[in-house]
C-alpha cells in the first residue's frame, strides 16, 4: 500500500500500489472529474504533480503525450486515468478537474476584511440588588457599563432570570448605545450572513470577535411551493388572499430553519446569535421584510426601499438573541438586489483597475460592469432553465444529476453527482450537452437538429416525443428510461443565454466598450461555478475572451454578507456603492430586442 | 319663566320664577350637592352670587342667617336650597358644592406646557415614479424631506398604497430621524395619554400641534379579573402559568379599546394616533410592557426598569400609527411608579418654594413631599377600602352610589351619584360616614361602637350580622334592604386611613419637618376629589391643617401624562425629578410599626 494526498483539498490515504490517481481519487472520496470513465479520451482528469514527485508516478503514456500540450507537461500535468501510482506521493487537483458539485463545496471567494462589528461585548460584575441598593436591573446594568445605553425591551423581558441565575456576571452585548443581549460570561459573540436565493439559501455562522467561520449549510428556498421564480410569487403574492404574509412567513421559516440547523452544527443556541445580515434579489428582500411587491412586479418596478435597513430579528420572524438585529444590505433597484451590492463588495468590483465583468447566473442573473471607477448593473430574466427547471429532464445538482458531457467521436460520455445512476440533468450538464451537439454538429445555429446522416452512431434519434438526443440509455439510466434532450429543451436554453448575453452586451454598450476590452470576468454563485467555462464562452453565453480572463469566484453573495457582518467599515461601503451603481434597465433599452435575437443563436 | 346660568360650568337655562336655585340645578342637570336633601340643614348647597345679581334672589332667609358666617354673606354665598329665583341671574358653584362624582369631571390641574412634542409633521409633495426615475418610495420621501431619514418597517409594509392614493402628497411625521407615520395631506397630529390605574384607566386623545384636548374617557382596567390589588395581579402572574403574559393582553386590550373610544369620540382612527405617553404605578408599567414581575413582588422589590422607556405601540399591542411609539416615564422604586413622576411632574413639585405635600391616595397611595428643593417619596399601602372594595356595600361611584353622608342631630342624610337610589356606598361615603359617626359619637377611637344609650333616635342597631350602621333603611334603598356599614367595614377604613397616614408621617419624619409645617397639600386622584377634605382632616387621614392649605388637584398623572406628550423638556424634566426622588421604603423604616398602630386610632 502507498500513501497518497490530494491538495490543496487535504485529503489523504493509502491506496495499493499500481492503482491509477483517477482510481485513488473515486476510493478517497475525492470528486475528481472522469466525464470519458477514465477511458483516456476526455481530458478532464487532469491533476498537477510537484517535481519531487514526478517519478512516483507510472512515465507519461501515449495518451498524455497526445492530449497534453509542452507547456502542460512541463507543470508536471497529468491525467489522472493513465497515471499509475508507484510510490507515496502529493497531487495538485486544480478547481476545474475537480467534479462540478464538490467545486460548490469551496467557499466563495475570500476578501480580507477588518474585524469591527456592529456589536462589541462589555463583561459586567454586578452587586446584587439589596434594600439598600434597590436599583432597578437595568439600572445596574448602566452603572456596570459605566454609561447610559438603553436596553432593548425584549432583552428587559428576558434579562432578570438569568442575570440572578449567573449570580450577576454576564456579558452585555451592545449594538450603539443599546443592548440586544445578556450572554453568559464568556460567551462569544455570533451572527449569522445569510444569502436569500430565489432558489436556495446559504448561510454562514461566524465568531464575530475572531472572524471564524463556524459552521455553512445550505438548504432550498421554501417559496418554491409558491413559484419557481420571482415573477411567479410576485404573481402569487398579489393574487391570492395572504399570499404575500404565506410568503414571508415561508421566508422567515427557511430562515429559521437554516439558522437553527448552523447552530446545531456548531453546538451552540440561536438565542446566543446577537447579529444577522441577509441579502437576497429584490423580490426576495421584500417578500423577507414583509414589504409589498406589487410596485416591483409593474413598470416602472419600484423597490419600498433601496437604502440600507436594520430591523429587529424578532419583527422579520427570526428568533435570535432577543434584540437582536438583522442588517440588510441595500438595492439598487427593482430587479438588481442586495445579493447583488454583496457579490459587488465581496469582489471589489467597485475598485477594480481593469475592465471587469461580474455575473451570478440564476433564474435573474445580474450582471456588473466596472471600468474606470464606474459601475454599471443590470438583470437579466434568464428563467429557471438553469436550475434545472422547465427542461424535462432537469433536475437541481443532487446525487445522479448528469453534470458534465462530453460527445467524443459521436460518442457521449457523462458524469453524475457523487457517481450515482443517472436520474435527470442538473444546469452544467444541460449546458455541456448543448454545447457539445453544436460542436459535434448535431445542432445548428438557429437550435434544431442538424441532419446526423452519413455519420456513424448518431446520438440524436426519433421517440415518441420527435426527435430527441439520447444522453442516457434506458440500460444506464436510474430511472429504467432513456434521460433524453428535446428540442424544447434546447430552446430553454437558448432564451436563457439570449437574455443573459444581451444583458452584458448591453451594459458593455452603455459602458462604451467591446467585448475584448474586459480584461477579467467574474463568474459568481453555484451554477457559474459548475459550469465547463469553455463550452459557456463557446455557445455565447460568456463573452468570446482568453480562458484566462475567467474566475469562478463561488457565492461571492454570500461572502459579502459575511463582509458586512464582520465589519462595519464594509456595511458602508456596501451602501456607497449601492449609490454609485448605474442601473441599466434592459426591458426598455433601445438595443435589447435586436441583441437578444441575435443571441438566440447557438 | 327666567334665565339662570351656573358658572363656571357653563350651564344655562330657564326654569319657573319662584323656584330654588338647588331646584333648578336639579332641572338642568348641574351638579349640586344637597345632602339633606333641600332641608337648609347640612349647609352642602353653597352657591355664590355676584353683586349685580343679589337682588335677583329671594331675601336672605333666617336659615341662612343661622348657617353662614358673616363674611361668607358678604361674599354672596347663598344656600341654593333657599334662595328663590326672581329674575335672570348668574351663580358661581364652587368646588366643594358639587356632587363629588360631578367633580371628578373637571379636569385635573392643568400647568402650561410650551408645545414641543416628539414628532413632527413634514409635508411632502413628490413626483410619482417612472421608468426614468425608479427611485424607491422611501428614497423619494428622504429626497422630499431633505435628510437621511430612516423609515420604520412597518410605515414601509404600509406606505406603497396610500402613498400612490393620495398622488404622492402626504405628510409624514418624524421622530427624530425617522419616519413613524405617513397621514394624508393635512391629517393634524395626535396622541393619546394613558394613566394606567391599578383599578381605572384614564384617557385622553390630544392635537399635538395646538396642545387642545380633543377627547377624554376613562374605563375599568380589564385586569381586574385576575385581582383588585396590585399584590393579587403580581400573585396571579407568578403563580398561574401564562398569567403574566394574560394580564399583559389584558391591559393592551384595555388600552386599545379605551384608544378606540378615544378616536371615536373625536371621529379619528387610531391609526391616525403617531405618539402615546403612558404612565401606571411600577406594576402596572412592568405587566403593561411584559416585563417579570417576580422581582418587583419580593424584597428588595427591584423593577426590571426604572429608566424611561421609548417602545413601539405594536410591541406592547397597542394599534396605532404603524410606526408610533409609546413613552413610558421613568419608574422610582418598586412601589413609586411613572404614575407618582407623572404627578410629580404635572404639580412642578420640584420647585416648590413651600413644603408641599402630594397625595395620590388609590389602592396603593403614593405620596410625595417636596421640600427646599428635595424630593422624598413613598409608597403606602392602603388597600382597595376606598375605591368600595372590602367594604360589605362598597361600590365604585356610579350612579346609586351613597358619595356623601351627613349626621344632624341624630338623623342620617345622605347622597347619591346622579340622584339614583341608593345601592351601595363608594370610598368618599364611607369616608363621611365613618367621619360622621365618630364626630356624632356612636364611634369610639378604636372604631368600636360607642354606647348609643341616652341619645334619641340612634342609627346604629342590632341586626342578624351584629350591631351595624343602617346608612339607607330599606324602604329608600334601591336594594330593597337596608344599605349598613359594619364594625369589620369601619375597620378596614381604619387600616386603610392608618397606612397613609403612617406614610405621609413617616415622610414627614425623614425630612425632618412637623406636620405643621407643611404650607400646601395637594390631594389628587379621583378619589382625592371626591373626599371632604374636612372629614378626612379630621379622621387624621390628612395632616391636621387649616383647610386653606389644602388643593383638591384631580388626575394630576393623567396630566401629567399629557404634558409629557406635548413636549420633550417635560419629558427630559420627568426623568430628571425622577432620579432626584430619595424613595423612602415603609416597610423596613424603624417608625413604620408604632405610627401604623397609633394612626388606627380614629
């Protein structure tokens, strides 16, 4: 047996000798990308092997050779599939051999931030009450401080039990000159970040004294139950009776839920959680704070409020710490969100030195533009189709959604989340099998078949439901079925990439730059981490730029929460530059219509 | 027939000539006391009448003569029962010759107050949203204003379609930096103040801009259900589980319905109201805000708060404006409460350039004494003797409650609130009563019966429960049996009688002043309105004073209260007096227990 680790993940074990880095990889649980099955034919594998370890490895194969360029081999790249372990080593898996699912797993980008909270601890000795020192709790409590906070009327609710029961030693936490809190001595101080998606919530629970990240967890947006997106519960919120108090309570229960489920994972109270920040789209923000939606879902889509907000957790249904407060960062208008000022603030879009581009692809994608100390916004309706929806097959990146595809000599190869039988199609796989067809040529330009005829096995066929490619056969398949792509399928995908692409375009137009001036593009939030950049760029979707131009940052909305939970310096930053977007309004741009039909084309 | 007005009541007329003045103070509903019932014998029914209108009334009659000194004739004082009308005329009716439940009506003592609320108006006319100008609604109202001003959630939940109703024009009102409520355009401001009463609540809906009081009402405290006193209510809330939380929905109930009457009076909403002050002993304050009251029912009896306190109207269950507030004035002690600072405040006891006595005599009686520039208070109690509670016919002062009792030579008079047949007696009879039995003699100092033998008609017989007082024989009572006070009943106005006296003692005492020296004292409450001063004097209720020393002052909290809602250096003023009270805790004081005992002497 050898040992063998994988960086920079930091996973390590034994595996027998003569096993390929691919094999290691799948028996350590590492998601090491293998669309072709280890085969020799995808090039996906791809793993980076330092100097000292070269020679621990079987020598270069023909394959490599092949598929490898000088510059590649001389890194020490390998392919994974065709190198053999001789001794113990240390390989390098870069983020895009790693399988589309666990790259969501890496935390969105980090900024360095300073740590000064909103909420600073005071640790109070108190004497206790007596017939000659008659003074009122919160009296004493002032005395202790040494100056005259008021304390919030929950906490006064909750304050006197414990403060007896801890024989008068506590820590007060103070937000201005108010207390929202009584913690135990020596409790530390946590808040929760949280990131409202249309479609999933993130959430974060730090220290906020050390700027700990104490526990993450995800979990989907209980609104789906009302509409998969957000036009579908503005719709859903003014037409049924208690439809918008149904949403905001399905909003705070998620919430709740989540927050509760953080706790649990760092073993602590959401009673001890004295500080929140949430972002989320516009609608999302509302439909949170209980504020009507209808002027955001009519022109001129109005948002309540664009400023900055702080409300007491326990009035937006959160139960934390008792006066707890929840910060939540400001619009910039009725479809470009909070979410979207935290992703800015996380990527420091708003001094950048080049020309850069920021997208969070979703069911609404905004879209950011710095150059020159300006910024540039808009949102982009691309529909769910990306998330999985309104294709037949398509699923949400769980266990056995095809996530990857390659079409290699007319023949396709896929890979699942965490290796599981295939069951439906998650975005990145939609978006790779498209690609691929086109590329293979059986798709043209306009999205209907090409004819496959004159080629060998052609993976596009007739079903009952017309002509349909075939990713998965009925044997492969989870389902007992053939998981196919229809034309219907295609198109979905198609209006996604038009409206995403005309968005950009757009903003680059009244930015008055081209294409090749941007110098980096940011690629945020879940689906733009899982998808294959390169077929992205090739289909349109992203602007037709070096592959090094691109990052996949991950939920840089999320990290810009946890910015502003950290620091009070970057809450007014975030609201500086929530005031300095330029918001571009795509529906009535005058170049909108032409731009999206243009980029309807595959 | 002839004009008749009676002054300062402002009361007019015509009746028959030839008819009494009592008589016609009967005919137009004025107030007028006559215990004996128009007899000349009790001398209750003092009017004055001005020079230029002595001729209009019959001659001086020999009873009159008999009845009033000679400086009272010089000043026209005439016994309306009496004096017969001739032509038009005016009376003056002081005071002390209305029905003592009439009295209670005149306001209490008002001090001018500079009108400087808390809130205030900004009237706002804006450009409606466009595609062009998508600016938030609560963007555009900080536009409007003209300063970054907060909104509260709950005016941005409500905002969007009043706003768009109105055309954009509104006024909104601010406290501080913040928006509280958005009124349609010229809406007036107003505000309620409560005193929050162990037994009643009193009301009053006021024009913060001009001062004016547009509406007053008063109600029964709905917490009576869980106990008269506030020992029983702090028992109930500890001892029955969910019945602090039960008594504090009770008096938000109490408060709202009494809000509700208020705005009805004054043809308002109470979403109109955008500022309350409420003012109640520490009790009341600490179930009224939801705080525990475990501490305040054991020693050292310490309140939760003692500062003052800003909350918002919806966090203690009161419907107002969405974003109004509801200031709370600061607490003293355990047993010194808002209510005291509220009388405190409304009396200007604290530059009082004389010693001055104040008493608030309740269920629990606060009292205070200003002297050279100090404050020293306390709080007795006294129990519920006076507001009818313990006592067998004791009832509160509605209409058939026996208010006023007269023993001449031998026979028993009597009146009742409105004139009703007797029912029962409220606190200021049994007060008379008492009085008046120990100055006929048929009481002995320990409130024992004295020996009635020898005197002629006595009212004190035997019955089946022991030898009682037969106030209203049965064939007057409204009952259909005799009204009787009991030894037991007499016995309560004793303990009752001896905690206050005890206190104001006791006070007296720690400033280290006689009782003689006090210049003024002010007795305030409804019940304080009610009572002849006299027999309270002379019951050693009241410190042993010539009767010119004394003021009858009203509900001075209640004026308090309303003070402190028209202006914000009344309320910093509050606060102030507040902790310059030295609170003087009864029952551990060394003197407590020998004064207690010596003051049971009637």
């Amino acid at each position: 047996m050898v040992a063998i680790a994988f960086q920079p993940l930091g996973k390590r074990g034994t595996v027998p000798a003569g096993v390929s880095v691919l094999e290691a990889a799948r028996r350590l649980g590492v998601g090491l990308s293998g669309v072709c099955g280890g085969a020799g034919v995808c090039g996906t594998c791809r793993v980076v092997v330092p100097p000292e370890y070269r020679d621990a490895l079987s020598p270069l194969s023909d394959t490599e050779r092949e598929r490898l360029g000088g510059a590649e081999r001389e890194q020490g790249v390998r392919l994974a599939c065709r190198a053999l372990i001789r001794r113990a080593l240390q390989v390098f898996v870069p983020p895009e051999s790693l399988t589309a699912s666990q790259r969501t797993q890496v935390e969105g980008r980090q900024t360095p931030v300073r740590i000064d909270p909103v909420v600073v601890p005071a640790d109070l000795s108190l004497p206790p009450p007596s017939l000659s020192d008659p003074r009122s709790d919160a009296e004493r409590i002032r005395d202790g401080l040494g100056r005259p906070v008021r304390v919030d009327l929950e906490v006064l609710r909750r304050a006197p039990f414990p403060l007896r029961e801890w024989g008068w030693v506590a820590r007060a936490v103070l937000r201005g000159d108010e207390v929202v809190a009584l913690l135990p001595p020596g409790a530390p101080l946590m808040g929760v970040a949280v990131d409202l998606g249309t479609t999933k919530l993130a959430g974060y629970l730090l220290n906020l004294e050390t700027g700990e990240t104490l526990a993450s967890a995800g979990a989907m947006n209980p609104q789906l139950a009302y509409g998969e997106d957000v036009m579908a519960r503005i719709t859903y919120a003014l037409q049924e009776p208690e439809g918008a108090e149904r949403l905001r309570q399905a909003a705070a229960d998620g919430l709740s839920q989540l927050v509760a489920d953080l706790c649990s994972r760092a073993g602590v109270q959401p009673e001890q959680v004295v500080e929140a920040v949430v972002v989320g789209n516009t609608a999302m923000h509302h439909l949170f704070l209980g504020l009507p939606v209808r002027p955001l879902g009519l022109a001129p889509y109005v948002p309540v409020e664009s400023a900055p907000l702080d409300v007491r957790a326990r009035e937006v249904g959160l139960p934390l710490a008792p006066g707890a407060m929840v910060h939540v960062l400001p619009n910039v208008a009725g479809f470009v969100g909070a979410d979207h000022v935290a992703a800015l603030l996380a990527t420091r879009m708003d001094e950048a030195d080049r020309p850069t581009l920021l997208l969070d692809i979703g069911t609404n994608t905004e879209i950011g533009l710095s150059i020159g100390g300006n910024l540039f916004s808009c949102s982009a309706a691309s529909g769910p189709a990306f998330e999985g929806a309104h294709v037949r097959f398509g699923m949400r990146a769980a266990p056995g959604a095809v996530e990857r595809v390659r079409i290699i000599e007319g023949r396709v190869y896929w890979e699942t989340v965490e290796g599981a039988p295939p069951v439906g199609i998650c975005g990145s796989g939609i978006l790779d099998a498209v690609a691929e067809l086109r590329q293979a040529g059986f798709l043209n330009g306009r999205g209907g078949w090409a004819d496959p005829e004159g080629r060998g096995s052609s993976p596009v066929i007739s079903t009952d439901n017309g002509t349909e490619f075939v990713l998965v056969p009925a044997e492969f398949s989870g389902l007992g079925r053939a998981i196919t792509i229809s034309r219907k399928d295609v198109g979905e995908i198609q209006l996604a990439k038009a409206a995403i692409a005309a968005g950009w375009q757009i903003l680059l137009e009244e930015a008055g730059i081209r294409e090749s001036d941007l110098e980096r593009v940011l690629v945020a939030g879940a689906f733009g981490t899982y998808i294959d950049i390169g077929h992205a760029v090739a289909m349109g979707l992203l602007p037709r730029l070096p592959l090094d131009r691109f990052e996949q940052v991950g939920n840089v909305a999320g990290t810009g929460a946890r910015m502003a939970l950290l620091s009070r310096a970057e809450r007014e930053r975030a609201a500086h530059l929530a005031r300095r977007v330029r918001y571009v309004e795509l529906t009535v741009h005058p170049s909108f219509r032409e731009r999206f039909a243009q980029a309807l084309q595959l």
